[in-house]
C-alpha cells in the first residue's frame, strides 16, 4: 500500500513563483491575447500579493512538491481573477419573471427592426443633414414628425427619458410661477422620480389641491391665481386608487386652463396607443387621446408600453413645442442618432399596424395563457428528469414598468422543483449561468414564466434549466 503524500503549510516566501514565471504559464498564455500585456502583468502580481499574505497567515498547505503546487494555484487564481475581469457589465439575459417591462433588466426588449436600425445608425447618418439640399437638417426631424402623426400633436420633441422630458417642460413654462396638482398625483414613479421633487427643481412652486382619493374641476378652480402657469395632471402609473375616487375629464382641465389663459400639461408616463386597448391595458391614458381632448403638452416614455428605446417624448402644440426645443436645458437633455433610429423603427411599426406583431412588448403583451401553456407543455417534456419535476399551474403575469398595476395577465407558469437543491439554489445557479436567466420563487418551487421570453430564446431556457 502506498502512502498518500502528506499537506503540510507552507510558509516559505521563496517557494512562490516569481511574476515573471507566473507570466510564463500556459494560464498566463491563453489570457494574454484577450487581457493586453499590462492587465496581466498587473493581475499576476494582484495573484502573487494574495498568495503571500496567504502563506503568511499560514493558509497555504502542499504536498512533496510545493513549488509546483504554488504555481499551480497562482495559476488557478489567475484565472479566476480574468474570468471575474472579462465579466460583460451588459450581456443578454434571458426574463423568465413574466414581467414585461423589467426596469432592472433594461425596460423594453427592442425589436428586430429597432436593432437593426441601430446598427446602421452607427455609422454616419443624416442626423443634422438635409439629404435633399445638401444643408444643415434638423435633428431628429423624421422621428419628431412621426411622433406628430401617431399622436394627432403638432410638434414633438424627444430627450434622455421622461422625467427629462418633465423637468425641461416645467423648467420652460412655469419657473418662478405656481404649478397646479391634484393630491391624488403626488407620486413616487421608481426610485428617484417624484413629482413635487422634480417640480421643486424646475424652479416652480407646487400648489395642491383636493384630495388623495377625489379631487374636482372646482377645486382646480379656486386655486388659479395671477401666478398660476400651469395645471398639471400626472398619471400616477404605479399605483391605483381604487373605490370612492373623483377626478375632472382631462377635456374640462383644458376647458379650464384655455379660460383662464393657462396651460394644461399632462405627464402620462407610458405612452399608451389606442392599439393597446385592444389588448386589454384600458387604464393607461392613450396619447392622441389626451392631445384631441385639448391637452397643450403631453410627456410620455419611449421604453414602457410604446416599446421602444429610453426616451422622454414630448408632444404638443407647435409654439410650445419649438420654445422648448430653444430652452437652454434641451441641449443638455437630448438624445444621440442611435435612439432616434430605435424610435423612428418603434414607431413605424405602430403607424403601419404592424406593432402588435413585431414590437416584444405589445407581442408578449398579447400572447394568450393557451398560447404560453403550449409553449410550456413543449418545454417541461424536454427537462423534466429524476432530480427535477417539474408542473404546469396557473399564475399571473405583469406589465411592470410602472404600467398598468391592476391589469396582469393570466399565465401558465412551470413550478420547478429539485431533489436536492432547494428553489433558491437553482434560482441561484440560473442567474450565474451564460447567459443568465431571472426567474421568480414562491412556496419554495422556482416559477419560469415564457410570456417574456422570445421564441428564439426557448432553446437556451431548456439548456440551463436541463442543467439544474
Ligand atoms: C415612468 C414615468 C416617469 C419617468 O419616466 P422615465 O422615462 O423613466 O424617466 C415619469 N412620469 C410618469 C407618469 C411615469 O409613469
């Protein structure tokens, strides 16, 4: 019987591999290409500094041939430390949650046309060029004219995201003056944007009115002064108020705000077209709507239910429109060529009637539970194993986003469980997977919902969930 040989700790410094000799290993060799020379030198020496205060603290143990082994373990962090390094910050991720429009997986998947647009924007385009005479163009015209057509307004105007488009109206048409809202639209929209905030930034003074549940058109009334600019209306996306609740038509605001020489704003948030009420989303304010009905300017999201690209878009009357386009804050606020060719392929679909088949998230917004429960039934069959069962039960999608709050889809999800693994490990090892995948936990089953994930993607969901 042979002996094995003994781990003994190591302290000896000498037996550490010098960065030279690190730098000639075969780890070293296939990193160098991808790293650059100065990256791996500094990351061999990152390694080397580890191991010493390792060896120092005594944590280092080896058996007959320490330096080797040494060299060995220097060139397992090494790689280690490239492949922490390498890590894409923006790579694909698959959305198995089942909500739409993931503010922290990127909002809107865009569509095929919408990417394809940004590629070929990336090189030169006539962003500011008039092909026909050879002149100066204005920027963005294209899109600014489809956003008229879409929504029946006179003018557009497209910044960074909505909340830019916000502060830049406000700052353009009420600093130093009152600004109108309702109670009942004071709100927080994700994280950071809210409405008496931004309002306060603007240079505005916010007066409020009514109440958090009902507020009414004499309300608004008795509150407009010499100083008032604007009435304001917010939709308050994220939340619902629902059971006693009052609030004026927006026609009556606007009826309002034109007697008494004033503006009316509104910030509707999503950007919904008449397209979706078709799909059922009724409670979120349709744009053109909103413009027919005598809004002066209206603000909406270009990444939220319209499905395309972070923008802020605003739509209105052509006077109003072109003071904000001159407001020194737009120059800061604007958008470069690669949103405008995002835009003008997001919209396009939407004004040939083509959105509900092309754009991801009007597609996956249609998709029926039988459609999703067959995609499913396909799936479970191809991973189902002996460590992981898998079912098929009825469960609830969502718009997300800030969208829609009450309106959630029926789905059919797939209840993942595995004989040795609990829900949060496979949660867990999905996520660290290439690319990774996000999926939802309940009652200790892992949840996959295929609403969000794209046909093209089914392939890769199976692999990583055969892998568990
Ligand atoms: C989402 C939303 C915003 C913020 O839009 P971003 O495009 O995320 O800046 C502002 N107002 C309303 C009403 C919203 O729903």
């Amino acid at each position: 019987m042979t002996s094995r040989p003994e781990k003994t700790e190591i302290r000896d410094l000498s037996l550490l591999p010098s960065v030279d000799r690190l730098l000639r290993s075969s780890a070293a060799g296939s990193i160098r290409d991808a790293a650059g020379a100065d990256r791996l030198t500094a990351l061999a020496r990152a390694v080397l500094d580890e191991m010493r205060s390792a060896l120092a603290d005594g944590e280092l143990r080896a058996g007959s041939n320490a330096r080797e082994a040494l060299l060995d373990e220097a060139e397992a962090r090494l790689n280690e430390k490239w492949r922490q390094m390498s890590r894409r910050g923006l790579g694909r991720v698959i959305n198995a949650t089942g909500v739409v429009i993931h503010t922290n997986l990127g909002r809107a998947p865009l569509s095929n046309a919408a990417r394809n647009a940004i590629v070929e924007a990336a090189g030169y385009c006539a962003l500011e060029y008039d092909l026909s005479t050879g002149a100066r163009g204005r920027r963005g015209q294209r899109v600014d004219e489809m956003l008229c057509e879409l929504t029946g307004a006179e003018d557009a105007v497209v910044v960074n995201n909505c909340a830019a488009a916000a502060l830049l109206v406000l700052s353009a048409f009420a600093a130093g003056r009152e600004v109108i809202v309702s109670r009942g639209e004071l709100v927080e929209i994700g994280g950071d944007f809210r409405v008496p905030d931004v309002l306060a930034r603007s240079g505005a003074t916010l007066r409020e009115v009514g109440t958090t549940n009902r507020t009414k058109l004499a309300d608004y009334e008795r509150a407009i002064g010499e100083n008032t600019a604007v009435l304001l209306r917010v939709h308050p996306s994220n939340f619902r108020i629902v059971g006693f609740t009052a609030a004026p038509a927006i026609a009556d605001l606007a009826e309002l705000a034109h007697e008494r020489g004033i503006l009316l704003i509104e910030d509707a948030g999503s950007g919904a077209t008449a397209e979706l009420r078709e799909l059922g989303i009724t409670d979120e304010p349709v744009i053109a709507e909103s413009i027919a009905a005598g809004a002066d300017i209206v603000t909406f999201s270009g990444d939220k239910l319209l499905g395309g690209p972070q923008a802020g878009l605003i739509v209105g009357r052509r006077e109003l429109v072109e003071r904000v386009r001159r407001h020194p804050l737009y120059r800061a606020l604007r958008v470069d060529k690669l949103i405008y060719a995002a835009l003008e392929a997001t919209l396009d679909a939407h004004l040939s009637g083509r959105a509900a088949g092309e754009v991801p998230v009007l597609k996956m917004l249609a998709a029926g539970s039988g459609e999703i429960r067959r995609r499913a039934e396909a799936l479970v069959d191809a991973i189902a194993g002996p460590s992981l069962t898998a079912e098929l039960i009825d469960g609830l999608s969502a718009v997300g986003g800030g969208s829609a709050p009450l309106e959630q889809p029926f789905t059919t999800l797939i209840a993942l469980r595995h004989s040795e693994r609990t829900a949060a490990e496979m949660e867990a090892s999905l996520r660290a997977g290439r690319p990774p995948v996000v999926a939802r936990i309940a009652d200790d089953r892992l949840l996959i919902d295929l609403r969000t994930v794209a046909a093209e993607d089914e392939g890769l969901l199976r692999d990583a969930l055969s892998a568990l």
